[in-house]
C-alpha cells in the first residue's frame, strides 16, 4: 500500500510538471531571443533561498534562449556600511544624499561587494555573467541630478543639491551587445559617470528603465517588497496603461514611493518597451512566474 501510494504522488508531482512545461512552452517561443530587463532588489536580496530562486530564473530564461539583463540596488547595504564607518545616511524624497566620501563607499558597495555576489550567485547555478559599473565601457553617461521643492512659502522653487546624485544621459549599447552576443548575462550596478569624469549615484529602477528603452526590450521587470500596484481595498491592480494610471495618481491610490516607480514604468513603454511589471520580489521564483506563466505575480503596464 505504501509503495502504491509512493508511486501514484510521484506520478501527480511528474502531470505538475508536465502541466507547467506546457503552459510555459508559448512564452518560450514568444520571448526567445528578446532582452528582457530585471531591476533586482529588496528582500529579494537579502533572503538567501529568494537569493538562490533570483538567480536560478536567470539562468532559466538564458538557457531557453531570452537575453536577461540584470540591474541591482544596494541600498540596505550601503547604509550599514556607512553607519559602521559611523556616518548617518541622509534622504530626501527617497534619494540618498551622497558627498564625496559617501559616493567612494556607494562604487565600493555596488560596485564590487553587490555585483560580485550577484555575479558569482548566477555563475553558480550555471550561468555565465559579467559585471559592470556604468563606468565600464562608458555604459551609463550620467548628469548631475536638479531636485526642486516647490513650497507655498517660496518665492521660487528651491533647488536641493544631493551631491554626487545623477540622472541618465545616455546608455552605451555596443557594451550589451557584445554581452548578450557573447552568450553572457550582464549584472550592472547603476554608478554612472559625467563628462567631467565625476562618478554620479542612480536609482536603480531609472537606470533599469533606461537600459530597456535602449535597448528595445521586450520587458522590464521591477522587484520590490509589496504585491504590486494596490487598490484603496488592498487589491492588486494589473493590465493598466497611461490612462488608468492617470486616474490612479489623481484620485490617490497611487502615492509616496509608488510613484517614481510607476513613471519609470510609463516611461520605458511609452518608449518602445512591449510591457513593464512591477512584481513582488518576496515571492519565490517571482520572475519565472511573471515570465512564464498566465497569472504572473505583478502588476501589468503597457501602452
């Protein structure tokens, strides 16, 4: 009885499988050879089997034949390694301020502590990745960063200097290229650099945003720590374009740091990218469900 019991689970775990491969075969033949941008973060970050899951998505969806290329944060990181060093991390509306001294542990960080790991993490489950800086290659031409605050007390809006925060300029494409071309996954830390030779700090969901227009990505996927795009009920909202969210933004479902995420969302398909998601990276193997599956784990934005 036990051995029948044994056999019939085995058999039903095998029809899930198959029942999986089936539903994932169209998007494999959809997506193949198509560059699909990952801006990777948060608690997929930090957790060890998300860590692991992240990286086995990545090698899946090259094996299979897409062109993934990975964008990373570091920002937890950053600011623990500054208050070891006993300097206090200052924000304003969500940006880091960054000094000279802070921008040199922002490179240290992201650069090489963040990418390596992330490089080495997909080198072990049988990829192979590069890691760059905006640096390298001159991948990412960066400008400083104009932050104004309008406030009713102000004559004119006051402009905040955050220091060595930037913005992109312009994203070199022959560097990804001869990546993808080579059969490599690039992992890139959003560090760009200025005509003046001046290292810029960037978010990494701009950076991301950006590295898929240039490119003509078929995706941009956005990891954060929350479900997706919420409704006032707590529901998740999917299958929005420019319209809707213009209405979500008005009536104020969507607010604070949802935002500036949302528009780099917009942005990237109002500019030639098919589809961005916003899915939630707290979930196991979140970008194979959002890739290779009916239901995804997100919110979907297109044009």
């Amino acid at each position: 009885m036990r051995a029948q019991k044994s056999m019939n689970l085995n058999k039903a775990q095998a029809q899930n499988i198959a029942s999986v491969l089936a539903e994932a075969l169209p998007y494999i033949q959809r997506f193949s050879g198509k560059t699909i941008v990952v801006k990777y973060g948060g608690n997929a970050m930090i957790d060890e089997k998300l860590k692991e899951g992240f990286a086995r998505d990545i090698v899946l969806m090259k094996l299979v034949g897409m062109n993934p290329i990975v964008v990373h944060g570091g920002g937890p990181q950053i600011g623990n390694l500054l208050a070891r060093i006993g300097k206090a991390s200052e924000f304003v509306q969500g940006m880091r301020v960054t000094d000279t001294e802070t921008m040199d542990i922002v490179e240290m960080v992201l650069g090489g502590q963040v990418n390596k790991e992330i490089v080495n993490l997909i080198h072990q489950h049988g990829g192979n990745a590069v890691g760059l800086t905006g640096k390298d290659g001159n991948l990412i031409s960066a400008t400083k960063l104009k932050m104004h605050r309008d406030a009713p007390e102000l004559n004119a809006p006051e402009i905040i200097d955050l220091g060595h925060v930037g913005e992109v300029d312009k994203i070199n494409t022959k560097v990804l290229d001869m990546l993808v071309q080579g059969d490599f996954i690039p992992v890139i830390a959003p560090v760009g650099v200025g005509v003046d030779g001046h290292s810029y700090n960037i978010n990494a969901d701009l950076v991301a945003g950006k590295i898929a227009e240039a490119m003509g990505a078929e995706k941009l996927i956005l990891l954060t720590n929350t479900a997706g795009l919420l409704d006032k009920q707590g529901q998740l909202l999917t299958g929005l374009n420019a319209q809707s969210v213009a209405t979500l933004v008005a009536d104020g479902t969507i607010y604070g740091g949802m935002l500036p995420k949302i528009q780099c969302a917009l942005d990237a398909v109002a500019n030639g990218v098919h589809s961005s998601h916003i899915i939630d990276g707290r979930v196991e193997h979140a970008v194979m469900l959002e890739v290779f599956t009916d239901e995804g784990v997100g919110t979907l934005i297109t044009q």
